[in-house]
C-alpha cells in the first residue's frame, strides 16, 4: 500500500510518518500542490537499498569485466590477494 501524504500535514505528524515508514518499511510520498514533491523513508530501509544499490553497481561492473574478458585465473586472484593481506 502507497501512503501519501500533504505536505501541510507533515510539519504537524512527523512522528506519525517516521512511525509508518519504520513499521511498514516502505516510503511515504509528500505531496505539494498535488505532485510528489519528496519521498521519506525509514534508516532501515534507506541503508538496505544503499547497499543493494553498491552490490548491483559491483555486479554490473564485474559483468562488463568478463564480457570484455578482463579476468585473471584462479591461483592469481588466491596470490594477489594473500599478498595484499600479508602487507597489512
């Protein structure tokens, strides 16, 4: 379910909205002269699609990698990276 919400009602019930956002997870849209205007949404769900976001980009990343074969083998990705945490 979308909940919407006027912009003049928000200055009034933020704790109310904040409330909805935490507990169903999902955005709330403010609306200004009948147009969404902003999009509130709890930390919770924030940092999820934050993070879900940064995987994608990585998985898209290494998507082109290996279409342009930009790849090493094996026992060279398990040295590079045993060498790089010997150094620390």
């Amino acid at each position: 379910m979308v909940t919407i919400c006027r912009a003049l009602e928000v200055s009034g019930s933020y704790s109310d909205i904040a409330k909805v956002c935490k507990d169903s997870g999902k955005p709330v849209y403010i609306t200004d002269k009948g147009h969404v205007d902003t999009v509130l949404l709890g930390i919770d769900s924030y940092e999820r699609m934050r993070s879900e976001l940064e995987l994608l980009s990585v998985l898209m990343e290494a998507e082109g990698d290996a279409a342009n074969e930009r790849w090493a083998p094996f026992e060279d990705s398990c040295r590079t990276l045993r060498e790089a945490f010997e150094e620390k």
